[in-house]
C-alpha cells in the first residue's frame, strides 16, 4: 500500500489506511457494506459536543432531527448526509451534525431521507426538498430566523443539498440562504484526473462509487438529469456556496469545476481546497487531528457564510 499512498496525503490520515475496509462494497453486500460505513463513523465522530436532541417527524411522516446548540444565534442548517445514496444514516451522523450545530452557533435539521436500493432515486431528492422547505417554513418554530435557512450536505447528501439548491428556485418560492458542499458528488463520469489518481484508495474507491450509482439511479436513467448531476443544471440565481474539495479525493476536480461553474454563472461562490485530505475527512475528525484541523476551518469559513458579521 505504501507504495499507492498520495505524496500529498497528510501522515494522519495515511496512518489510517490499514484499518479501513479494504474488500469493495459490491463484494460484501448491502448490510455489511453499511454496518461497516455505520462502525466507522462511530469512531470517526466520537467525542462530539453536547447538545439538545429531539427526533422529529416532518411532512408524510418524514424523520429527521433537531440539534440546538445553546448559544444560537439564528441560523439554520438542514443537514443531508452522505454514503452515497445508500449507506449511512441520521444516527450514524450524529457526531458531525452536532459539530455543525456547535460551530456554526446554529439549529440543525437532520434529515433521514430514504435510501437506495430499497428508496431508488429521485426518492432521497424529493425528501431532501421537502426537508428543506420544512424547515424555511418552520424556522421560528425551531427557534431561528427564516431569512437564515441554509442547506448542507456532504458527499452524496453535497448532491442532495446542490439539488434542493436548483429544485427550490425552479419552485419559484422561499430559497435557502446558503448551501454548503463538502466534498460533494456533483458530475456524471470518471474521466477526471482525480479519479485516476486517487480512486484507489480506501475512503472512496471507483469500484464503490459505480456501484453506489447503480443503487440509486434505476436502469435506463440519463445521468444528465440534473437532480443526478447538478453540474448539468442551470446554475444562475442560486444561493451563495461554499464548496469545500480534498486533495487526495476522487471527487476534487469535479468539485472545482462545480464551483468555478457556478462563479462563471454569477452564482457567488467561494471554493475551499484542503489539498492534504481525503474524501470523506469530516467524518474522521476523532481518529485524524488534522482532520479535525480541517472541519474547523470549514465550519469558520460556513458561519462567514450564514453571517457575514461572524467573526472568522
């Protein structure tokens, strides 16, 4: 393995590469490939701050869960969490939405969109939405502010968060504020130099991003769509972003070119490079510091984002 360890890969997270799964997800299944997702954000998200809880059930009886911090100051993030359509879930993410909660003075909103296979798309699209003009909606009612919804998402819930972007202004009502994209799925194909380099490596291999599409986007499905890659949408009149890419990931370049896409659309956006880190750092803050380093930096650079008066 040494010798397919990235030269720019910080020393933290290259340490962590003997421990991660190495056999695809394709190879163990569905239920192991999602008990080990689930163990790993376990000890990848221990030690999270204390905050207030409530699970929720939102329109149609969709889940979701509420964090308060206690010093916050009007904001909102809806929370759509990653895996790829597929693995993860509210509970296994529970360490990162209270750090956002915590660090961004903010009420969270997690949302428990369906998965796939079980959910193929657009299900988990049409749950993110609804999740987020829930939230729009009933932000008083959550203690925050209405004008100060953001949303948020990273990985395939960056996919998610980058779709209710284009979705609600399509809607033509009440937008999000802000939308904040870490590490997200952006872009149909695997062309992309990036790929190349680094879709070998264990936090996101390319074995594992076809088949976390083929769960999710039934057969005969143009991967065009924009609700599938919102690279291919219309750009312009979108909320202000702040899309942050790693180094050593599979996905940064096509991360990059989203945000300079949206720029080019007139679409403000700011594109944060960690260019030592992996796919998939914000949920190893506890077994990485300079992961942890990395989120903190995120989060300052998001609460800029959602107030403009933070301190950064």
């Amino acid at each position: 393995m040494d010798d397919d360890v990235p030269p720019q890969l910080h020393p933290h997270l290259a340490a962590l590469l003997p421990a991660l799964p190495a056999a695809p997800a394709r190879e163990v299944g569905l239920d192991v490939a999602r008990r080990r997702f689930s163990e790993l954000l376990t000890a990848g998200l221990a030690g999270a701050p204390e905050v207030g809880t409530d699970d929720v059930l939102l329109d149609d009886g969709l889940p979701a869960r509420v964090y308060r911090p206690a010093a916050a100051r009007g904001a909102t993030v809806v929370f759509l969490h990653g895996g790829g359509w597929t693995l993860g879930s509210v509970a296994d993410y529970d360490g990162l939405a209270r750090r956002l909660a915590d660090g961004l003075s903010a009420v969270v909103l997690a949302v428990e969109h369906r998965r796939a296979p079980e959910h193929p798309f657009p299900a988990a699209v049409d749950d993110a939405v609804a999740g987020t003009r829930w939230a729009i909606e009933h932000a008083a009612d959550l203690g925050g502010d209405p004008r100060r919804v953001a949303v948020a998402g990273d990985s395939g819930g960056g996919n998610l968060a980058a779709v209710v972007c284009q979705q609600l202004r399509d809607a033509g009502g009440p937008q999000p504020v802000a939308q904040l994209l870490l590490y997200p799925n952006v872009s149909r194909g695997a062309d992309q130099p990036s790929v190349r380099a680094f879709g070998h490596l264990p936090f996101l291999t390319l074995s594992d991003m076809g088949w976390y599409t083929r769960n999710y986007v039934p057969r005969g499905t143009d991967l065009g769509d924009p609700r599938i890659s919102p690279a291919e949408g219309d750009l312009t009149g979108l909320p202000p972003a702040l899309v942050v890419t790693a180094g050593a990931d599979p996905l940064h370049d096509s991360g990059r070119a989203y945000a300079e896409a949206l720029t080019a659309a007139g679409t403000r956006a700011e594109w944060l490079d960690l260019p030592d880190l992996p796919h998939g750092f914000a949920h190893l803050v506890a077994l990485a510091p300079a992961a942890e380093e990395a989120l903190s930096q995120v989060l300052a650079r998001a609460a800029v984002l959602l107030d403009p008066a933070a301190p950064e």
